[in-house]
C-alpha cells in the first residue's frame, strides 16, 4: 500500500419502502369500517364468501447507485460515473481521458491483496452480506468534468471503530497538505449498507472537483502522522490517483516458503526477484520480528523467527517497503494452524 494521507467524506439517503395491496381478481379493496382494507370476492352460487385480505411483499426502493443481483446489494459503478472508466479486479479505476485510481484495503498499514482469504477489508462493489466488512471507493466524473468520491460500506466495515475520513489534494497526504479530516459520516440507504459522499469544495485550498486521496479507516490524522512520517497503523481503505509525476514502483516478486515446527517458523526465499534485507520487513501478528533478512536477499536463503507466545490464527506477514518509503506491499503471509 502506498504510505499516504488521506481526507473524509459525507453523503446520505434514505430507503424508501412501496407497498400495495390488491385482490386477487384485480377488485378494488373495500372499507372494512375500522380503518382496514379488505377484498371481497362473490361465490359462484351467488353468495359471499368470507373476506380476504391479500398483501404483496414491500418492495424496497433503491437508490440510483444501487442495484440488486441475484439478491445481493451492488454498487452501480461505473454506471452512474460520466467519462466511461473501467474497473479492474475492484481495485483499479481508469479514465481515457484522465486519472487512473487505486482503490486498496488496509489492515494495520498493510495494503491487503485483493485475492486475501478472509480480509479484514473486502475491496468490493458487492456489499453483501452486510455483516461481512466490505466497503468500495468510487471515484465518480460528474458531467462538469469534476470529481467526487462515494464512499460504500456495509454495516460490519462501519462497526470497526469510530471511522475517520481523511482527504487530501493530489496523491500524497503528507503533515504539509492542507487536508480534510472528520469523522465518517455514514447514512444509511438501504438495509446494512451506508455511504458518504466528499470532493474537492471539502478539502481546503483544493479546486472543487479535483482528483483526491481518500482514507476511511480507524484512524485519525493526528494518529496517521504521529511519528512525522505518516505511516500509521490505519485499517480501512483508500483510494488515490496514481502518482502523476512518475511511474509507481515495481513490487518485488518472489516466492517465499514458510515451515513451522510449534516454536519457530523458518522463512526461506524460494524464487524470484533478488531483494534487499533493508526493504523488508517480517511481522507476527502485527509486531517486527526480532529476527528480520539482512543485506541482499537471494533464492535459498531463509531466516528463522521465534513464535513462542503466538497461537493458531496469528499471521506472519513479509512485508516489502519501497526504498523512498511511498510504497509497500504484502509479498507473502503464513497463518499459525
């Protein structure tokens, strides 16, 4: 995930609820006198039968970004956006004639990758089910040619913690931007799904309109930039336009192997690209491990860390950092059975 700050967004609707209720021979309902409806329907000997009453199903009215398919709730993007933009694998937005976006999940500072097992954040424009935590990033064109950004979520990603919107002008959040930072401002518009809605006429000294870095995560400015880095530990999820000035850094590909015996866990580098020890970084249930690769890192090599004191569920994760320190990536996990 590339380290960067990030401002918060707000928006609401509400769901609409329509019903009808109708007779079976499309009869009109009648008056039953206490304020009720009732249809009723002769025999076919001429006498009357007992009253019925038949109710249809309320239908939920969705809002214009929402669909369902196949019963699930699902963002409607790029439907609703003007400028005709992809979406690749959830995480990558692209406009023909402008910016291209990342959209990325984050746990504890790691970007999650988007074929995760059971992430703390699903990346998904399929917002069901609502007790899962899944939440996705639009970056929306509007037919003035500015953007803004909806934020989705489901009601398990909203419940992580007090969630904190931060937003900043271009593709980096740094102590020195001017930036928006609040507390999410989820509303609800339809059963367990949520949005919020920023742009740029948030974020002071930015153009309304302008294409923004967007976190929504556990964190707040303050705690994202507490060491002067801002690095943070935030768990959420962020979108930013691509760094305009440059290419994004290559991550490393390498293939790692990991064996455990009950008390340590032996990490060998098993193929791939060549990397330095000083841009790696290994951690055990989000803590640096006493034991880290040093200087260049090649097939065959291996390290051993101590996991006494950590028990099945706990992740080990390599973790790869740029040498600028403006990206890094996931590059192997291995879960404690």
């Amino acid at each position: 995930m590339t380290r960067r700050r990030r401002a918060v967004l707000a928006g609401a609707s509400t769901l609409l609820l329509a019903g009808c209720i109708s007779g079976p021979d499309g009869s009109e309902p009648t008056d039953t006198g206490d304020g009720d409806t009732a249809t009723t329907t002769g025999g076919s000997d001429g006498t009357d039968e007992p009253a019925t009453t038949t109710t249809e199903p309320a239908t939920p009215s969705l809002p214009s970004d929402l669909r369902l398919s196949e019963g699930d709730l699902v963002v409607d993007f790029p439907a609703f956006s003007a400028g005709d933009p992809t979406v690749e694998r959830e995480a990558t937005v692209s406009f023909a004639d402008g910016p291209t976006f990342e959209v990325v999940g984050a746990d504890e500072g790691e970007a999650i990758p988007p074929d995760a097992t059971d992430p703390a954040v699903a990346v998904s424009r399929t917002l069901s089910p609502t007790d899962e935590p899944r939440a996705f990033v639009a970056p929306t064109l509007r037919d003035d040619g500015g953007f803004e950004f909806r934020i989705y979520a489901t009601t398990a990603f909203r419940d992580i913690a007090e969630m904190q919107l931060i937003a900043g002008d271009g593709d980096l959040l740094s102590t020195e931007d001017d930036v928006l930072a609040r507390p999410a401002e989820f509303e609800e518009i339809a059963d367990g799904v949520f949005r919020d809605t920023t742009s740029g006429s948030e974020v002071p000294g930015a153009d309304d309109g302008a294409p923004l870095a967007v976190l929504v995560s556990d964190v707040s400015f303050e705690q994202l930039n507490d060491d002067g880095s801002g690095a943070g530990t935030p768990t959420g999820i962020v979108c930013q336009p691509r760094d305009s000035g440059g290419s994004q850094p290559d991550v490393p590909a390498v293939a790692f192997r990991f064996e455990y015996d009950g008390e340590t866990i032996t990490v060998t580098h098993e193929g791939g690209d060549t990397v330095e020890g000083a841009n790696l970084t290994m951690r055990l249930g989000g803590d640096p491990t006493d034991t880290q690769f040093e200087g260049t890192v090649q097939a065959g090599d291996s390290v051993t860390v101590d996991a006494s004191g950590y028990g099945s569920g706990d992740v080990l994760r390599v973790v790869w950092q740029s040498p600028d320190e403006d990206a890094s990536a996931v590059l192997a996990e291995y879960e404690l059975p």
